[in-house]
C-alpha cells in the first residue's frame, strides 16, 4: 500500500482513479459477505423442508412459491402487514417531530451537561426491555391504554426512541452555522420559522439516518408488540405474526423465509428511495461554507 | 435564565414521575385482589356461571395452539360450536416467550385463561402462586379420562395444577440402513454397553458416517436419564433425588465420566463441537446420512421418518435410549406437555369448561391420529407407528433431582454435560453449592 | 465548548432570551414526558426492586443491598458479566473500525454507486436475527460450514475450527458476527457526518494537491470527531445488548461459556421468579456500562470545531 501512496502523489489525477478502482474492487468483495444473508433467505424461501436439509446450501431445484402463498393465506400476513405500517408511520412520525424539537432546543438552549443527560438516557436502556416492560405494562394498564389497538405500542417505540434519535440530531444541529440562526434573529424571523425554513432542509441526510435507524427498530421489535397484543387478536404486527411459522418440533425454515422476504421487501423499498435525500443533504451542506 | 429553566423542567420531570410511580404502585394492589380471587374460588365460580348462562360474551386468552400442527385448528372450531358465547382469542405458543408473556401480564393484572406448560416443570408458576388450583373442578368423571396415575406429574403437595396432555420422553430415531451397512444389529432396546459397542461398530466400520447427533440442549438429557437408572434400588433413587446424595458420590461421577468418554472418543457429531449443534444442524445431517442415530423425542419421531423417506432413507427406526440400570430402576426421564389456568383468571368456570374439552376423548383422540401419545383411556386407533413412539411411555419418571431448584434444574438441564467434559473438577462443586443452596431453602 | 465565544453576543439579545427559553421548554415538554414514562419510571422501579425481593406475585419485601452483596460472591453470574464485557469490547472495536472504513470508502465512489454500497452493507441491519443466526450456525459450523470449506479449498486445513463450540473461541466468533450486524449502522452515521463537512474545505485541500489519505488524516479525520464519539458512545451500548445474537447462535453454550449477562437476568427473573435478584444484576451491568462510554468518551475529548 505505501509504495502505492507515493505513487499517487506523484501522479494525482491517474492516482486517484486507481485508488477508486481499488476501493470499488474492496466494497465489491465486502458486497458478497453482506448481501448473502438476503440471498440465502431468497434461495431458501424457494425450497421445501426436506430439500433445505438434505442440503443447504444448493440452489433450490424448482420456484416453489407456494411457501409465499402459504405465508399469505395462513399466516394472514396482509393484515399483520397493514397493523405494522400503521405502527411504523405513527411511531416514525412522532420520534421524528418530537426529537427534532427536543434537540434544536437542547442546542439554543445550552443546558449544561445535556450531551450526559442524554447519554445516561440513552444508556438506562442497556437493561433488558424484558426487565423494562414489567413497569411499563402496569403503567399501560392502569392507564386503560392497553386495550386501545396500537397506542401502548407506538407510544412505547416513540418513548425509547427519543433519547438516541434527539443525541443523533442534536450532533447535527451542532454543526449548522451559528452565524445562520443569529442572522435569523436579528431578522426578526421567530424561532419556529427559523427551524422549518433554515435548519431542517440543511439536516436533510441527518433526519433520514435517523429515520432509517428508527424504521428498522420499529418494524422488526417484537417481545414489547407480543406482551401488548397478548389480550387481543386485533392490531398484530408482523413480528408478532411470524411466531406463527416458528414451530417448537420443527421450524418450516423455507415458509419462514418466505414470510421474512414478505417483511424486509418494504424496508429495501422505502431505504431505496430515501437513498436520494442523502445526496441532497450533500449539496445543502455546500451552502454553508 | 438557564438556571430557571433547568428548575423547570427538572419540576416538570418530577411531576410526570410521580404521576407514573402512583400509577405503578396502585397497580401493586389490585395485584393483591387478584391474588385474594385466587383464594374466594367459590365466589369467581358463582360469578362465572351466571356469566356463562346468561350468554353474554365471555372473553378468553389461551396460550397453546402451535404451528404446524393440525388438531388445534378443529379444537378451536369445536369450542365455537359447543359454547357459542365463548370468545376465544388464540396466541402461538412459543416455549421461550411463555414465561415471560404470562408473568408480565400477570404483573400488570391482566389474566390469561389457558397455558400450555410443563406438569413437571411447574415450579416456576407455583413458587410464586400463579397457578390455580384445580383439585376443586377435577371431579371423578373428568378425572376418569387420565389413565392411573397420570395426574400426578402436575400435583404438587395434594394439589392438581397441571392437567397433562401428551407424553413425551427420549428416544433414537436409527437410520437402519447406515447400521446394516456398519454391521450393527439394530435392537428395540439398548444397554448402556451395547450401545457404546455399536458406536464403537460403526466408527470403525464407516469412518465417514458420524455414530450419533444430539442437539445442544438435549445433551444433558444423559445425564438426567443416568441420574434416575445407575441405583440399585427406587429408595436409593428417591433419596438422591430428595437431594440427600451428594454429586460427589462415586456412583454418580463414575456415570457422569462414561457419558463424557462417548464425547471424548469422538462418537457424537460432528467430533469437535458437539455440544453447540443447533436442531436444525442435527436434522440436517441426519437426512443427509451423515450420522446413524439420532436423538429425538417420541412426539417429533413420525415427522422425522416422513422427512427421511423424503430424502430416501425408507428404513428409519426409533428405538429406546440406551440404559445403565442395573437394578430395579428401569427408568427413563420424561414429562408431559400440560395445561394450567393462572391464578388470576377472571372466568376461571369458562376456562375449565374449555379444559374439560381440550382433555375430552375427542380431543385425546384427535391428537392420537396425529402420533400423539396421550396419558389417557383412548384407543391408538389404526395408527400402526404408533408403537414404536409409546414404548417407553410406561418406563417414565416423572420426579427428576432437576426439581430440587429451577436453578439446579436450568443447570443440569442445559450446561451440565458441558461444562463437565471442558472442567470436571469445578462443575462437581458448582453442582454440590447449587443442591446445597436448594437444600437450605427448602 | 464554543459557549464562551457566543456568551457575550447572548446578552445583546436579553429581551429574545425569554421568548427563546420558552419555546425551548415547550419543544422540550413532549419528549421528557414520553421518555418519563417509557424509560425512567421504569428504570426507578428497576432501581427500587433491586433493593427487594419480589417474585411476581405479591408484595414486595425490602431487603436492603441483600441483592448487590449476593451478586458479588455470585461466580457464575459475574462470569456472565466478563462474558458480556468482552462481547462488547471485541465487537465494539470491530465495528467502529469497519464502519469508519466502509464509509470513508463509499464517499470515495461515485453517487449512484455509493447510494448501492450503502444499501448493501446496512442490510445486515435489516435481517432479522433469527435467519441471521440460522445462516451464520451453518457457515460456522464446524463439519460442513462454508467457512471450514473455504479453508479447505484454500489449503488452509490448520486454521479449521469448530467456531461456535470451542471455549476460546466461542465468544471472539459471537463478537465479530455483533460487530459484522452492527457496522452497517456506523457506516451510516459515520457517512452522514463527513456529508455535513463543508466542500469548500475538501476544495481548498484539492489545491494543495492532498490526495484522499492526506484527506481523510488531516481533513474528515478531525472533523468527524465529534460524530465519532457520538457513534462510539451509542455502539459501546448497543454491544452490551447482546441477547438475540447470542440466543440464537449458541444459547449461551456450550455449558455456559458464552452465557451473557442479560441471558443470565432473564432467566433469574422469569425462570426462577427472583425479580429483585434480576434488577441488581440490570443495574450493576448499567453502571458498568456508563463507565465504559464515560472513559471512551473522556478519551475522545477534543473541542468543536466551528467552521
């Protein structure tokens, strides 16, 4: 490697390339022991029982897409579908607004020691939700919210959220320009209108990270979601709907696959087309110097 | 200014919180009530009967339908039927959630009306007085359906908690082509000798083909099957069993080494790193004749020959696990899938009325087609298989020293065969400082 | 860091400040009530039932530090404990320096190819554990896992091993898969930081004739400092979680060599109903926990640059 250092110095233009190429070459090897999870779950969800085991890793020898209408048909996925979407946009929506508030306000306010307030927050976390959810529950029950569909669980999701969403963010404020939020000021334009029109386009690729993160929790928790729907068949998520194909004898592997194919395809869709905002967060983020 | 709005919010924090801790500690009386239900039963009886005539809707939880499996489905549908006004919400059963499901909402005082769970495991229920009693419904009718004896796996000092359904013990499922191959003859029933003798048969004769697979968490199943057979006699069991002989005993180690040495010698698939295989390892390699023997549980031994047949092994037996007793303990460990209602139940009347159906001859019989096998009066049917997944079923013991503490049990039951084989010496201690410690809690 | 600066530039504005405080207490409101609710109340009648003895039902009766004495003469689970610390450490190394690598990489590729690379290597992120799991028993297993083969191809028969069962090396094999799930997280952050640099200052050094290692030292290296121990901070806590990864990959086996500390909880409270026991152990590991992140950070330390 160091000889090829010099090299490019020398040479800088040629020098860069190579070192793209190189780069690329890397990222390409690394692709094949990060994608292969999906594709082992594609390749199994295609297979029957006997198959999966008598050998594992060949590619499946006919498309049994039965296993697909299986996890539609009986495992009633398209409604365990819609209760997580429901979930996910009411729980992403709130984490959203509510962090964004709480962290441009931990940044104008310059409460002391907030980094460590949060920190702690953050970090009371680290007990168990199993060792969580007993107060929880009692507090959700005396309340009378936990036979209301979907509340005690988004309300739970938004809560555990907040501390490690608002410290993301609030590292981002940081790095918005002082000189931009003065200057607002001494226009005269209002604190909210500050943020809506100055701050938030430039955290455009920070909220998304967020954003993402907080998608992939909320969609895949599951011992918070089963514990709140115990009493119910109403408001399922999908989590909670797949213990369906998880059998104590056997595990039918390939109809799980397929169920967890039927799951993640959403959140490949939506990290795909939020892919854009981060570029967009890059040319912002020209502005302000 | 940033001082008073620090006091701020600091009072605002304290305000919700007191807000939350009031609203957690009234949760701690009504826990109290739930538990005085538990002892009025009469009183709930009268309350649940009135309910159930009158036709109003009465809501139920229960905790035991599993995937896969056909009859539940046709219990539920059979339910609908028979109590009209019954509104039963099923959740999936799933072993390593059900504690903890069933104890947080019994925390937070809400009630689920029908579990799934172990007769002989109900320690974990009963120590903190979660399980309700149900001795006062069990009438000679309904008992009748249970075969002798049968109850006592779930009744804990006179008390009937645990109604079992199905038993289940260990047994080998034999690929027998790999064995004639090996030039084992493959018996019904295996003495401890004979079967390290046909390990020993088939590693010379078929270097490629691994003696015996068993999954991770069923490798201590030898040493709770040693732990009922190497007495001479059923008081010397009882006593060790109570607790009062030491792990120490040269008996007992001398057992615990002649496991370790199958291990050692390399029979137990895949040689290195056959304490860790998961289920689905082991399944897979057996279906690929990688391995011999493999051990299963009764109940899983009919799917497991419908999937060999599948992959081309037509000739799959399933014979009795290997036994070291020598005198009268011609034991085997075991248990029973069950189902109790939890103490804080609110119709406890309808949820016997949905037990007395789930532990009815048509429900017995239903899981008998299945390959069930079920301790109660009901014939096998025409279920020719059905033997070879019933031998042992009168061989079962159902006290185990695993109950002396759940966590002697937790640590016989998964760590114990183990830990033995990577350090003896402190494995021996940890076991004599847990029976000691659940000595003097009794 | 940069209060001093702005501290005099506050006081020509004192008229705005009260206004501004209460707006700021007002964004504040919701947030602290939810997380009141979610995550202290709990943790304060985590912190209560530590001092009891409660086994689920029924009172719970006041013991004093019964709990917290017992838990320190308690071998085996302290041992669940290191277990956990050296989870934590391993992958916590591992993913910090494969994410920072990953993504100083992709800012070096093109957009379109960049916004691939991104997607591929936050989808471990996406799997849920149990298929992550199933697929990583069987590439590790020992007789017919993809890795031993790869070895085997390669000639390379000494370096077989069965990962996931010998007592050496089961815990370092757990900590890189953590360490392999959770990099996809950090690229992300660690992404989104150098995005937020200014390009004026990647333009100034373009002219100097900085190539992209120059760069990074003495560029995207300082000034990602800040998002860096931020990440760090996050990723230590997210390391001490492991339970899925270890529940589904080895249960804590073989034995209980690879047992973590919050298996080790949840079996004392909901296995043998000792919740108060459970509470102690949640707690000790949380204090650990903070003075991990507490020095990691302390050693991070550096000012904000402004720019």
């Amino acid at each position: 490697m160091s000889t090829k250092v010099k090299a490019v110095t020398r040479r800088k233009w040629t020098g860069d390339r190579t070192l793209t190429w190189v780069i690329r070459v890397i990222l390409l090897l690394l692709t094949v022991v990060y994608i292969y999870p999906v594709i082992f779950a594609a390749l199994t969800s295609f297979k029957d029982l006997t198959e999966f085991y008598s050998d594992i890793w060949a590619l499946p020898k006919q498309f049994l897409y039965m296993n697909y209408v299986d996890a539609f048909t009986t495992g009633k996925i398209g409604e365990y579908f819609l209760n997580s979407v429901i979930i996910a946009v009411v729980s992403l929506v709130g984490i959203q607004i509510i962090s964004v508030m709480a962290s441009y306000a931990l940044t104008r306010l310059r409460i002391p020691h907030t980094n460590i307030i949060l920190m702690v927050l953050f970090a009371l976390q680290i007990l168990p939700t199993e060792t969580i959810i007993i107060p929880l529950y009692v507090e959700m029950s005396k309340m009378g919210f936990l036979h209301l569909e979907y509340v005690p669980i988004f309300l739970a999701y938004i809560g555990w959220s907040i501390p490690g969403s608002t410290i993301i963010l609030k590292n981002f404020f940081e790095t918005v320009p002082k000189e931009l939020l003065e200057a607002a000021r001494i226009d005269g334009s209002g604190e909210i209108k500050s943020l809506f029109l100055i701050v938030l386009p430039l955290m455009k690729s920070a909220m998304c990270t967020v954003a993402v993160m907080n998608l992939n929790f909320v969609w895949g928790e599951l011992m918070w979601a089963q514990i709140t729907t115990l009493l119910s068949d109403k408001g399922i998520p999908l989590t909670v709907g797949l213990l369906n194909f998880k059998g104590q004898i056997s595990t039918n592997w390939p109809q799980l696959c397929a169920a967890i194919c039927i799951v993640i395809i959403p959140l490949y869709i939506i990290f795909i087309c939020m892919q854009k905002y981060f570029i967009a967060g890059m040319t912002a983020g020209g502005v302000k110097g | 200014m940033r001082k008073r709005a620090k006091q701020f919010v600091a009072a605002a924090m304290a305000g919700v919180m007191a807000l939350g801790m009031a609203a957690c500690g009234s949760g701690d009386d009504s826990k109290t009530t739930a538990a005085g239900t538990e002892k009025g039963t009469e009183a709930t009886k009268d309350a649940g009967t009135t309910e159930g005539n009158s036709g109003e809707e009465v809501k139920l939880v229960t905790i035991i339908e599993e995937p896969n499996v056909e009859y539940y489905p046709v219990f539920f549908e059979k339910l609908k039927e028979l109590y009209p006004n019954y509104k039963i919400t099923s959740k999936t059963w799933d072993q390593g959630q059900v504690e903890k499901t069933v104890k947080t909402a019994f925390a937070g005082g809400e009630s689920i009306d029908i579990v799934k769970w172990f007769p002989n495991q109900m320690e974990s229920f009963l120590n903190s007085d979660m399980a309700l009693d149900l001795t006062p419904y069990l009438d000679d009718e309904w008992k009748s359906i249970w075969v002798d004896n049968a109850l006592d796996i779930g009744t804990y000092d006179g008390k009937t908690y645990c109604l079992p359904i199905t038993t289940v013990y260990p047994d080998i499922d034999v690929n027998v082509d790999l064995m004639e191959k090996a030039g084992v003859e493959v018996k019904d029933e295996w003495t401890w000798e004979e079967f390290v003798a046909a390990c020993e048969k088939i590693k010379t004769n078929l270097p490629d083909v691994f003696p015996f697979g068993i999954k991770d968490t069923r490798c201590g199943w030898f040493m709770r099957n040693a732990f009922l057979q190497i007495w001479d006699t059923k008081a010397e069991m009882e006593d060790f069993i109570a607790g009062n002989i030491s792990f120490k005993d040269e008996r007992v180690v001398a057992a615990m080494d002649e496991i370790t040495d199958l291990f050692v010698k390399g029979y137990a698939y895949p040689g290195e790193g056959a304490f860790s295989q998961t289920n689905d390892q082991i399944k897979a390699a057996f279906t690929q004749g990688k391995i011999a023997m493999m051990f299963d549980v009764n109940n899983g031994g009919q799917q497991m020959h419908e999937q060999m047949a599948e992959a081309g092994y037509k000739n799959v037996r399933t014979i009795g696990w290997p036994t070291m007793a020598k005198g009268e303990c011609e034991y085997v460990l075991g248990g029973c899938d069950g189902y109790f209602i939890p103490a804080n139940c609110k119709n406890v009347d309808a949820a016997v009325n949905v037990l007395k159906y789930l532990t009815s001859e048509e429900a017995f019989k239903l899981q008998v087609e299945r390959g069930d096998v079920v301790p109660a009066n009901v014939s096998a049917g025409d279920n020719k298989d059905a033997e070879q997944f019933a031998r042992d079923s009168s061989k079962v013991y159902p006290k185990e020293i695993m109950q002396l503490s759940s966590e002697l049990g937790t640590y016989v039951d998964l760590s114990l065969a183990a830990n033995y084989y990577y350090d003896k010496e402190s494995t021996l201690n940890e076991l004599e400082d847990l029976r000691e410690a659940a000595l003097a809690a009794k | 860091m940069s209060r001093t600066t702005t501290k005099p530039a506050k006081k020509k504005y004192g008229k705005l400040d009260k206004k501004l405080m209460f707006i700021g207490i007002l964004f504040l409101m919701p947030a602290t009530i939810l997380v009141a609710f979610t995550t202290i109340i709990p943790v304060v009648w985590n912190i209560v039932l530590s001092l009891c003895k409660w086994n689920g039902n029924g009172p719970m009766e006041f013991v004093g530090l019964e709990n917290f004495t017992k838990l320190f003469t308690d071998t085996p689970t302290l041992k669940t404990i290191g277990n956990s610390l050296f989870i934590a450490g391993v992958s916590t190394i591992f993913t910090m320096v494969l994410g920072i690598l990953l993504a100083l990489m992709i800012y070096k590729t093109g957009k379109k190819e960049g916004a691939f690379f991104r997607f591929v290597f936050y989808n471990p992120n996406i799997m849920p554990m149990t298929v992550a799991g199933l697929l990583f028993v069987f590439v590790l297993a020992p007789d017919e896992g993809l890795l031993n083969n790869i070895f085997a191809a390669m000639g390379l028969e000494s370096l077989q091993h069965a990962w996931l069962a010998e007592p050496g090396l089961v815990l370092w094999t757990l900590a890189i898969v953590a360490g392999w799930k959770g990099s996809g997280c950090i690229m992300m952050l660690i992404y989104t930081g150098v995005l937020a640099i200014p390009d004026s200052l990647f333009e100034s050094a373009k002219l100097d004739g900085a190539n992209y290692f120059k760069e990074v030292r003495m560029i995207i290296l300082p000034l990602i400092k800040p998002t860096i121990c931020m990440v760090f901070s996050m990723e230590v806590m997210w390391s001490f979680k492991t339970y899925d990864i270890v529940w589904t990959m080895t249960q804590g086996g073989p034995g209980s060599l690879s047992k973590t500390a919050p298996i080790s909880m949840i079996q004392q409270a909901f296995t043998y109903n000792k919740f108060g026991y459970a509470s102690a152990i949640g707690l000790v590991f949380s204090v650990i926990v903070l003075i991990c992140i507490g020095v990691v950070r302390r050693m991070l330390r550096s000012e904000t640059y402004e720019y």
